[in-house]
C-alpha cells in the first residue's frame, strides 16, 4: 500500500497529503482542542488583544466547521466561547470593558453566522 502509518500518500515532489478519512480523523481531533484552547492577556487594557484573539478563533473554528459538515458528519456540540479568553487587569473600569468587548464581539458573530 502506498498509504504511510500516519496515512499520507506521497504527493508531488514527496509531499504528504492526507486521505479523506485521515483528514476527517483529524479535524474531528482539532475541533474539541479548539474549543478548549485558552488564552490569557496578563495587560488586557480594555481588551483588544483577547477581543482579535477571539475573532480569529471563531474565523477558525467556521472553518473547521464547515469541513466537518461538507464530509457529512454531524458538527460536535462544542464551540470557541468568551470563557476562553482570560485577562488580568488593576484597572477595574478597563476590566470591565474588556468583558463587555468579548461579550459583544461574541454575540455580533454570532448573530452574522445565522
């Protein structure tokens, strides 16, 4: 067989590309380590950072999403959520804006995805 033990085939000029089966394996094994990533800002200010941090998470996880559901396999539960991202701030008012930041920004996605 051609297929290697990660199950690549040899493509052009020796690079590896991975079946349909093996690449379905592995975004069904990346979608739950997403979801589970955390990010900390230890300066979070107002936000910004764990506000792009998060937009480019859920870029991605749309991605992941929608090659799950073009293989035809239902789409796991799990999804990129505020929670994960963290900061640390003295200053409570900044604090407070950087939540209400991830909340919105959140629910602006959100609300576009449908």
């Amino acid at each position: 067989s051609r297929l290697s033990r990660e199950g690549t085939v040899p493509g052009k000029d020796g690079v590896p590309y991975y079946t349909d089966e093996e690449s379905l394996r592995r975004i069904l094994e990346f979608h739950p380590k997403l979801c589970t990533t955390r990010v900390l800002d230890p300066a979070c200010g107002t936000g910004n950072f764990l506000y792009v941090a998060m937009d480019l998470m859920l870029d991605l996880e749309a991605e992941v999403v929608t090659e799950i559901e073009l293989r035809g396999v239902p789409c796991p539960p799990d999804r990129v959520t505020p929670a994960q991202f963290l900061g640390i701030e003295i200053n409570e008012r900044a604090a407070g804006i950087a939540d209400l930041v991830l909340q919105l920004g959140y629910l602006r996605r959100r609300h576009q995805v449908q």
